[in-house]
C-alpha cells in the first residue's frame, strides 16, 4: 500500500515573505533613498527579532548608532562606565531596493 505524503514546501520563503512584509510595514523612506527601520518597532510587532535582524543584515542593512553624548564635566556628567558600554544601534537603515 502506497502513502501519499505531502508535498515538501520551502519554508524559508514563507518565512522570508512575512519577514519582507514586516518590514515594508514598519520602514519609512531615509534621506540615502533607501529605508530606516527603527528597533524599537521591531521588538513592539512581537516577531522573531533574530530572525528580522539576520533578514535585514542579509540585504545590506546596517545599523545606525546614536549619536554619542558630548563630553561634559561635573556632578551631573554622565558616569564613565556607561559610556564606555556597548551601544545598542536604535535603527537600521535598508539599502535602496532592499525591500523589492
């Protein structure tokens, strides 16, 4: 007796698909004519946040750091230990054509 099973799909597309469409949805345009996408977005859609990260660095995204704080003296100066952490980039910038 033969058993039918069923057909293999490509998961990754489908998963690359909604990743894309995720993105196109939070993304505005950015003054380099490509896209920016900011983290905070990312995290609040509630999706695999790795999985977005990998799929925007995979198209040539990078990511753009806050500016750093300027440096100040006195009692209310920032500490040097918090300066000296590692920044987290507050959002990604999409190269043109990245989302076609």
């Amino acid at each position: 007796m033969m058993t039918s099973e069923p057909a293999a799909t490509d998961t990754t597309e489908i998963v690359d698909d909604e990743i894309q469409t995720i993105v196109a949805r939070l993304a505005r345009p950015h003054r380099s004519g490509g896209r920016v996408i900011e983290r905070a977005a990312i995290l609040a859609e509630g999706a695999d946040f790795d999985a977005v990260m990998a799929w925007i660095i995979e198209r040539g995204g990078t990511p753009e750091m806050a500016a750093p704080p300027k440096a100040s003296r006195g009692l209310h100066a920032p500490r040097q230990s918090a300066a000296t952490a590692d920044p987290v980039p507050l959002r990604f910038i999409l190269p043109a054509g990245a989302l076609r």
